[in-house]
C-alpha cells in the first residue's frame, strides 16, 4: 500500500504509519459488513491491530538495532510455525501432541478437527486453531524471507529462498487462496 501510494499515486507527504493508521480504518469499517459470526474474530484482529499501532509508536522511539532484534524475534516465532506446518503435512500426530501442550482444550479440539476432516476443509491449522491464522502466519513468513532475500548477501539468498519455499508449501497447504494470492502480488511490488 505505501509503494502504490508513493510511487504510483505520488502522493508526497506519506509515511508508513499513516499508511498503517488507513488500514486500521478499512479494517474498522469492514467490520459493519462482515456476519454476526465472523464478527468476533474481526474485532479481535481489529484490537490486535490497534494494540500493534500502540507498540508502533513506542518502538518509533528505539534504535535501529532494537527494532532489528524485534523482527528478529517475530521471524524465529514465524519459523517455528513453518516448520510446524511442514512437518504436520507429513507427520500430524508428532504436531498433535506439541499442538496438545500449546493449545487450550476447545483449540485442540478445532485444530484435530481440521486434520480429521483435511479432505472437506482442505487446510493445516499447524500449531494453531484455525488455517486461517496460520495462514496469515505463512503470509508474513513468506514476506520476511522475500524481503531478506533481496536484501542478504549472497551466502544467506539460499536460505531464504528455502524458507520462501516452505511458506509457500505451507500457505498452499493452508488452502487459503487470497492469502497466497497476497503473497505473488506482494513479492510483484
């Protein structure tokens, strides 16, 4: 969204958290569209969202090394869960028991369901209670390692490109189309 908006809109005076603070208001918006059902997980990630806006403005604060060990952080945490997902792909029970020490009760129950159930719903939950989450997990991993890759030097591009493509084994595996959709079109811009 920034890169549309500053290079193909030329728009002047843009940043990123007033790229992120547009998101926040579709998101809020979208939120009088969507079902009673779904609703409530709206307005999680809307408060999630919010929450991480917060974060932002503290975090605007530190150095650039604090903020590199912040990512840092979020790409080990994303990597345990490709790395979950792939090997719930081939081995399911080995995830089950991690899935049954990191998961509440009913969470449990929803993520066995999904594995039951894998020929209708046709996605891996890996270490959480819905595809849908871990999707979005396999979203942001995929784009860590995109952005990695072009920017590492030569010795680490393999394996990025690797962990690019787990992600993508992973994101397919999840059977969320508009998320991989997502994907192609952000590693275009």
């Amino acid at each position: 969204v920034y890169n549309i908006l500053k290079y193909t809109l030329r728009v002047k005076h843009i940043n990123t958290f007033s790229v992120y603070v547009i998101f926040l208001l579709i998101c809020i918006l979208s939120l009088l569209f969507i079902k009673d059902e779904a609703r409530n997980q709206g307005l999680t990630f809307c408060a999630g969202a919010i929450i991480f806006m917060f974060v932002w403005i503290i975090v605007s604060n530190w150095s650039q090394r604090d903020i590199r060990y912040l990512f840092n952080c979020i790409f080990v945490f994303l990597t345990i869960f490709a790395v979950a997902t792939l090997i719930q792909a081939f081995a399911p029970n080995l995830i089950d028991k991690i899935c049954s020490i990191v998961l509440s009760d009913s969470a449990l129950e929803t993520n066995r369901a999904f594995i039951r159930e894998r020929d209708i719903y046709g996605g891996l939950p890996g270490l959480t209670a819905q595809i849908g989450t871990n999707a979005f997990y396999m979203t942001l991993f995929v784009g860590i390692c995109l952005i990695r890759f072009v920017y590492s030097k030569r010795k680490r591009k393999l394996l990025y490109l690797i962990g690019m493509s787990i992600g993508i084994f992973d994101l397919i595996n999840t059977s969320k189309r508009g998320l991989l959709l997502f994907c192609c079109l952000m590693s275009v811009l």
